[in-house]
C-alpha cells in the first residue's frame, strides 16, 4: 500500500465508528449526519395546538351560539305571544257581542198616561262570545236618574215583575242562562217611575266581559198599550 493512502484508510474507520455510534445509541439523537454537530430533540408536550383542541373549541363556541340563539328566539316569540293576547283581550273588551234584534217596545199598564215596562230581544252579534246572564247588570237611564235593575226571582219567567227589576221572558232555561249561538233572549226591564210622552230613556246591558250595548229611545207623544220605540 502507499503511504498516501494510510490517511484515508484512519479517516474511513473513525467514519465507521461514528456511525455505530449512532445506531447503538439511537435515543439520544435524532439526526447524526457525517461531518455535522449532533442535533438533539429539546421539544415539550404542550409545544403546538392539535387539530382535535381546536375542534373541542370550536364545538364549544357553535353549542354556546346554538343555545344563546335559542334564548333569544324563545324571548322573542313570548313576548309576541303576549303581544297576541293583549290585542285580543283589548278588542274582545272593547267589541259587544251581543246585538239588538228586531224592534224595542214600551208597554202601559194603564192605558196612556204612562209607559212601565221595556221589552226587547238580544241575541249573538256575529262572531260574539257566548254570555252568561248571570252576570249581565242592566242600568236604566234618564236625563234625571240613574238606576240599577234587579234581577227578579226567578229571573226567568213569563209573569209580571216588580218595577225597578228585569228578566227573561222567553228563549232561555231557568238553569241554563248562557246565550250561545243562535239562542235569543227575550228581556223585560220594568223602571221603578213610569215614563212620559216624548221622555228619552237609555237601558244600557253591561256583560261581564266586552263592550255594554245601549238602547236609547224615546216614548212616542200618544202612549198605546203597545208602543214601538225609536
């Protein structure tokens, strides 16, 4: 061999022990390359933010925005709902749903000097609420009293009653008081002073829910025993 290659022949066998080096101690280094520093591995657990972190948060956020929409959509839709009622408790209060049918009439008992008894019919308006008569109050009215009629005992009956009271003569039960689709009550409201020729009057029915319905008429100049009202 020549002298000049013995330098190659030393360099050749400290390669190779380098690299057994590496493979016997594989643990403490990742990457040994020939003629370079050995690096070593000096990274931490928490370096870095994973995929699955960031889906935990992102799910975190859209199930909190789920929830907060919720709420807002909940309120929204109570209070519209309370907007609802509020309307149509206002317009049932402030609606009749009871009607006048056919003519108003004024009796005379006495044959013309005075008019006694008032006689007229009620029944549903169209779309009206069913009304429980044992809650109608009826208030008679002149340009000089005010008066508030009592029910007569019974309240429905065909015979006379007293004055200052009023009732049902016909088109309801003495246990069934509710008119109701196409039910028409007729009523009779007696005042406690007798009306004069040309004297206006005002028999107001006030229901317990909705707007009260008026008659306002006046006695013709010439009472009859039967007198139409205008």
């Amino acid at each position: 061999m020549k002298p000049e290659n013995t330098p190659r022949i030393k360099f050749l066998k400290k390669e190779n022990k380098h690299i057994q080096q590496v493979f016997t101690e594989p643990k403490k280094l990742l990457y040994t390359p020939v003629g370079r520093k050995e690096m070593r591995c000096n990274s931490t657990p928490d370096e870095g933010f994973t995929g699955l972190e960031a889906a935990i948060v992102l799910i975190a956020f859209v199930v909190t925005a789920a929830v907060f929409s919720y709420v807002v959509l909940g309120a929204g839709y109570f209070t519209t709902q309370k907007s609802q009622e509020v309307v149509y408790t206002s317009v049932d209060m402030a609606s009749s749903s009871m009607q006048v049918i056919g003519d108003v009439y004024a009796w005379s008992t006495d044959g013309g000097s005075t008019a006694d008894a008032i006689r007229f019919t009620l029944g549903l308006a169209a779309g009206g609420s069913p009304v429980d008569f044992n809650t109608v109050q009826a208030v008679f009215a002149t340009s000089s009293d005010i008066e508030i009629l009592d029910h007569h005992d019974p309240f429905v009956t065909s015979e006379g009653i007293n004055p200052g009271e009023w009732n049902i003569s016909h088109g309801a039960e003495t246990d069934d008081l509710l008119l109701e689709g196409e039910d028409k009550f007729t009523c009779v409201a007696k005042p406690s002073t007798g009306l004069t020729q040309n004297q206006e009057f005002n028999l107001e029915i006030r229901p317990s829910i909705g707007a009260a319905i008026g008659l306002k008429r006046t006695i013709p100049a010439k009472i009859n025993k039967v007198n139409i009202l205008y």
